[in-house]
DNA sequence: TAAAATACGACTGTATTAGTCCTGTTTTAT
DNA sequence: ATAAAACAGGACTAATACAGTCGTATTTTA
C-alpha cells in the first residue's frame, strides 16, 4: 500500500501550527489538544525533530518549541525520511543487503528504480509550507 | 511508509512472464517456480486478474492462464486498484467515511489531496509494459 | 478414475505502525 | 527549597495490514 504514516501528518501539522504562532514557544499540549493529537506520540516527533534541527527545543515550566528553519526551506521529502523506518518503495531498493527471495530473477527492478525517482522528486520538489 | 505490497510485483513480475511466453497457456506453477513465488497466494492473484478481465483461464490438468490485455493497454494504476486494499494516502480520503480524529481541525487536507492526484498521474501514465 | 490444474474462503503468522507508560531532567514560580 | 510543568527518551503494548498457508471443491484430460 502507498500510505502515509500519521507522523508524518503529525509533523506537517504541528509545523505549520508552531509557524503560523511565530516567535512564541508552543507546547506540545497546545498542539496536541487542538488537533487531537496523542500527547506522547506527538512529543517523540517534535523530539525527532528538534535532533534534526528543524525545532529547539527550550526545557523548563515555561518551555516548548521554536523553529529553526523557514517552512519554505524544509523539503517534505527531510520530513519523510526523519520519520519515516524506510523510504524505498520495495524492499530490495533499502540501505541494507535484500533478502528478497525472488531478487536473483526480478524482472521489475529497474522500472520501479525509476519510479522510486519519480516519487522522490514529488516529495523533495514540495517543502512544507505548500501544506500551509 | 510508501511502499507496493507484494501482491503488485508479483503482479507485475506474472503478467510479464505470460506475455513474454505468447500464445501458450501458463501454469501458476511456471511461474511461481521460476520467481520463488508461493504458489497459492500467486494463484489468488491470478484470480483477481481474472475478474479484473486482464487474464483469461482454462481449468483442467492442461489448464492455466492466457492474457487477455496487451501489457500497453494496462495502466500500473489498474492493476493497483485491483490488488491493493487502498489507494489513497491517508486515512481520511479513502471510499468509506473517515474516522480520523483529527479530522475536523485538519489543516493538512488539500494539499495531500493534490499530492494523491500527482501519485496517481504516475501510476495510470505508466503501462505494464514499461515493466518488460 | 486418478491426476493436475484452477477456484475460493478461512485461517495463521509476521511486520509495521500507532499509541501508552514510566522514569528522568530542566526550569520557574511560589 | 520545592512543587509544578515542561521536555527527553527508552520500553512496552495494542491495533492493523500484509504475506502466506490450508482445506476443500470443481473442472478437464490422459
Ligand atoms: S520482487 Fe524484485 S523488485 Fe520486489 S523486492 Fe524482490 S527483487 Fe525487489
Ligand atoms: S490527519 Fe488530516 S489528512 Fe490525515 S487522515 Fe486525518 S483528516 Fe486526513
């Protein structure tokens, strides 16, 4: 199935909720509360984000987040493979070795290489702030 | 995560195979032999194609499948409709009503819904046999 | 009539995603 | 000081979807 995962779509709205709030610091309870979003799943991304550099983070009773960068500037395709376990579409296309039992007699490996391509160019062409 | 199921390369893998062997009937278990596919959930594929009216069949101890369509006439689209559960990328635009909870508050709709419809462009602009 | 093929529903196993829980650290207001 | 409220993060559980198996029936031919 092509499918999104809800972190993705969690990121895509939290970031666009942190920009539009501009310089203050947003919590993860103010997001996580206007979009009924899961509180500690939302935190783990926000976390994940912060250690890509996308947000700060600052500690503390008053704390929350900042964002580091323009969405302007942050290709959806960053977003997808932070969060994201694999970014291929099949399975012998991962960083590690293919254990694909078919792989010695594929027949179809270079045409969905391409059209990895195609779908890689789709997620890095749009930046976040074409979700805004 | 964007990925095909199985269910499309072996589709995909299978149709190929037929059309390459012309007019003669080809057994399932050709196919799955050659591949290292399993042999019955290749079958329940073949089936589907079946229905779908992309394969014709001939039971029988000298039966099997011929094709129907040429590859050029099938869009990769068609066979994914057919094979996958789903085809939309998120929850919310599936058939069926959603039951996304963010839903309501969703700001993140519309731009996913064009990105669906460039996903989609790729998949009916090519044809099976751009996999051969 | 036995063998070999398709037909098909039900079932099981496995992988991934989604969500929860628990404990720790940091900062600030009182 | 210290309690409250925020981030930090690992470990765990639950839900879902995919992948594969099994059993039984039907069809056709040698
Ligand atoms: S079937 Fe072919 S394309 Fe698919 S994972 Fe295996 S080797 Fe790769
Ligand atoms: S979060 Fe928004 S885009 Fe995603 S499924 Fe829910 S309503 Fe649809």
């Amino acid at each position: 199935m092509v499918k999104f995962s809800k972190k993705l779509e969690y990121s895509l709205i939290a970031l666009r909720h942190i920009s539009i709030s501009e310089d203050k610091i947003t919590r993860v309870r103010d997001i996580s509360e206007k979009y009924n979003i899961p509180h500690d799943l939302l935190a783990k991304i926000m976390q994940k984000l912060k250690k890509e550099c996308i947000l700060e983070s600052v500690q503390g009773i008053n704390g929350g987040y900042r964002l580091l960068k323009k969405l302007s500037e942050i290709p959806l395709f960053d977003l997808y493979s932070f969060v994201e376990s694999s970014t291929s579409i099949v399975e012998c296309m991962h960083d590690d070795a293919s254990d694909c039992y078919v792989s010695d007699n594929c027949t179809i490996k270079d045409p969905l290489a391409k059209m990895q391509d195609e779908f890689e160019n789709i997620l890095k062409t749009k930046m976040v702030s074409d979700f805004v």
